[in-house]
C-alpha cells in the first residue's frame, strides 16, 4: 500500500518549493540526476562488461537476460536485501554454483555498494559547489576514498546512507531531498545488484 503512494509522497514534497519558487528551482538538482545516472550507467556498462568477458567469458547480453528479473525488482523495490531471491535465481541461471551463490550474494547485498560509493561522492562534491567550496586534489580524493570506506557494509534497504533528512540551503530556498532520494536509490540499487551478481 506504501509503495502505490510513493510517486504522490515524492510529488507532495516538492510541490509547495516549485510552487513557491519556479521550476528552476529544480535545475541545480539536475545536475545531481543525470551525473549519478551518467555515472552509474557508464560504470555498469564499462567497467561490469568488460569484467564478464575478462573473468567470466559470459557476454553482456546473455548476463542482461539471464539477470533481468533481479535487476527489474532491485530497481523497483530499491531493496538489495529484499532482491536477493531474485538474485540468487539469476546467479543459478548464469550457472554460479549453490555454494559460492549462498556465500557471496548474501555477503554481497551489503558490502559491494559501488552505487552508494558513486551517489556519496557526487553528493559530497554538488554539496561543496552549492556552498562555493573549492575541493583540492587532495580533498576530492579523500571524498572518494571515505565514500568507498563507508559504502562497504552499508545496509540493503532503501534510504540508509542518505541525505534524506538533511535540507540543502542552495541560493535563498530549502529544498527536501527526500523526493530526489528515491529515484537515486533505485539505480544504485540496481548497480549493486549487478556488481553482486558478477
């Protein structure tokens, strides 16, 4: 019953600011979007198909089909926990063994968040911008460190480790992030599932 409400919670949320403030309140937020997005998607694509043709000799297409249920139910219930049996059902289809797919999904679901890791990051780095904060070299790389350090062992379920219940101060408006938060879990919800699955 939660769920079917979501899409009228998230548009409630932000009404009264867009209201208030124009459309182009929601710009800056765009930015967000389509960097995680872009990230995540450039990730899956480069990084987990070259690692199944180097270490599995499977292909990106046969992998995609064989895991599109687990990745169809992580991205709609941005739950890794809750998508376990659909992942271990695809790890069987893919020909993973009983005991490896036992051992290494469920240990899986809460230590490979490379999502949460690339979500944090750009989060940290649009957070400094809106505050006119110049990041040294040093700076960035010890966001990416720290946002690698505490994606590991991140819980499965949707909205642990957010900003959810933080507001953004950008220009002279606040806006609740809690809207933009669900759309950003379910992609990395679903590259979590993926990096699970490889």
């Amino acid at each position: 019953v939660i769920m079917k409400f979501t899409p009228v919670a998230v548009f409630a949320l932000i009404t009264p600011i867009v209201a208030e403030n124009g459309a182009e309140v929601l710009l800056p937020l765009v930015s967000v979007v389509l960097a995680v997005y872009g990230t995540c998607i450039l990730h899956a694509i480069i990084v987990y198909s070259s690692s199944l043709k180097l270490f599995s000799g499977v292909g990106p297409k046969e992998f995609f089909q064989k895991a599109a249920e687990a990745i169809v139910f992580a991205f709609t219930s941005a739950s890794s926990s809750a998508t376990l049996p659909y992942s271990m059902k695809s790890a069987e289809q893919l020909g993973v063994t009983e005991e490896v797919r036992s051992f290494v999904l469920p240990l899986g679901s809460t230590i490979n968040m490379d999502g949460t890791a690339i979500y944090q990051g750009i989060c940290a780095l649009f957070i400094a911008n809106v505050y006119g904060i110049h990041l040294s070299l040093v700076q960035q790389i010890t966001i990416v460190l720290t946002c690698t350090f505490a994606s590991i062992g991140a819980a499965g379920i949707p909205g642990f480790c957010s900003l959810s219940g933080f507001r953004w101060k950008v220009s002279d408006w606040w806006l609740e992030s809690t809207g933009l938060q669900i759309w950003l879990q379910r992609l990395r919800t679903l590259l979590e599932i993926l990096h699970v699955l490889l």
